[in-house]
C-alpha cells in the first residue's frame, strides 16, 4: 500500500509526502513535526497524526483548538460544541483534510498482485506456518469416530 499526500490549497500548495509502511506523520506549525506548516495560523502547534499502516490509514485531531475536517466531517476542536466529534477517522482514497486555508488530498494505492506472485506468497505462508502437531506411530491403531458416532478402529495400512 503507497499512501501520498498532496497539498492542494493553502501556503504550502503543492508538497507531496509519500509513505510505503508503517509512518507516523504528525502535521502542525511546530518546527519538529512531520510537516511543519507555516503561514497558516488557524494549525495548532501538534494538529494532526496521520498513521499509515497498511492496509489501514487514520487520522487522528491531536486536540487542536479549531479542529480537523476530512471531507467537510469535523473531527476534534475545543470549544462547548466540539466535545462530542469524533477523534479519529480511517482515511479512503481521495479523502479531502482540511485546517484553516489549507487542504491535502490523500491517495491510497494499493498494488495489483498476479496470480503467480498470490501463488508464491500463499506457497511461504504455509511452508513458515508449518508444524507437526505430533508423532504418530505408523504401525498403531487408530481410533476413530464415524458419522454415526461410533468408536471404531483403524489400521494404519488404511490410511
């Protein structure tokens, strides 16, 4: 899963970020962050967390006073009115973030498998997965239960 943000509208139109895995991107105006955005006074200093982690990828308002809005749905804020919002939202393709004059487009791809590589990975899977539960003796007996609920006995040159 590559999941992209790109900056669509605001003081810092036109920067891309790109993530492959697992990335914790903290957005605000603190000069640490992720993304540090300048010019746009309506940021909190720690805004927003945007976790990828494939398959998933959240958002999470990290209790920015003016809040964050995914697709015009508000998430967070702190006045009287905001205490009911949600926190935190799973990200979709084409999802729309925005906070004060500035807006960011998420795209989520995800790549396309052919049936060999399914057949390869499915192959590792169950060869890493592997564990014989026990031995079994092959000249024992075998007890067994059949349909009808009754015990029966088995050979091993049956089987």
């Amino acid at each position: 899963m590559k999941v992209t943000l790109e900056v669509i509208k605001g003081p810092s139109e036109g920067r891309i970020f790109e993530f492959d895995g697992h990335e914790s991107f903290i957005v605000g105006r603190e000069k640490n962050n992720s993304f540090r955005i300048k010019g746009d006074l309506h940021f909190s200093r720690y805004h927003f967390l945007i976790e990828s982690n494939p398959p998933k990828c959240l958002l999470r308002d990290l209790g920015s006073m003016n809040g964050t809005f995914v697709n015009d749905k508000k998430l967070g804020g702190k006045k009287e009115k905001d205490k009911n919002n949600p926190k935190e939202i799973f990200l979709k393709n084409n999802d729309i973030i925005r906070c004060g004059m500035t807006e960011i487009k998420i795209f989520i791809t995800i790549p396309k498998i052919d049936k060999e590589s399914i057949g390869a990975l499915t192959l590792s899977v169950l060869y890493r997965e592997y564990k014989p539960l026990a031995r079994i003796d092959p000249q024992a007996k075998i007890e067994s239960i059949n349909d009808n609920q009754e015990k029966q006995e088995v050979e091993p040159s049956s089987i």
